[in-house]
C-alpha cells in the first residue's frame, strides 16, 4: 500500500502483483481499506510526482485564466 499526498488530498494506492497481472487501487482518504483486507501487505510513504502531460495542461490553463482575467478587467 503506497500512502501520499495528491494536491492537498491523502491518497492510498493498492499495489498488487498476481499471477494474471498487476493491479493498482486508488481509495478516497476516508475509506480505511487495510482494515478490510484478508491478506498482509506492506505499507510505503512515497511521493507522488506529475506528468509532463499534467504540468503543460496546468501551465496552459493558469494562462488561458490570466489571459481572461486581462481582457475581462484591463482590455
């Protein structure tokens, strides 16, 4: 179980390794699934990074909102 920060939320991945595959769970933060789980698993701190994809996005809509923000009080 990977335990993180994404924006200013908690996030909890599930990681598993079966024999058909690896799998890969995301719970809300107030869902307590290690509570529920039949099976040890072992519990890693990470810290989550962006996408280049996630990072373009986020720099072209901060622009787009400043850009507005100009011609709607400025122009």
């Amino acid at each position: 179980m990977y335990r993180g920060h994404s924006l200013f939320l908690p996030v909890r991945v599930l990681h598993l390794e079966a024999e058909s595959g690896t799998y890969q769970f995301g719970f809300n933060p107030w869902v307590k699934i290690e509570l529920r789980l039949p099976f040890e698993f072992e519990r890693q701190d990470v810290r989550f990074g962006y996408s280049a994809f996630s990072l373009v996005l986020r720099v072209v809509l901060v622009a787009y909102v400043v850009f507005w923000l100009w011609q709607r009080f400025v122009g």
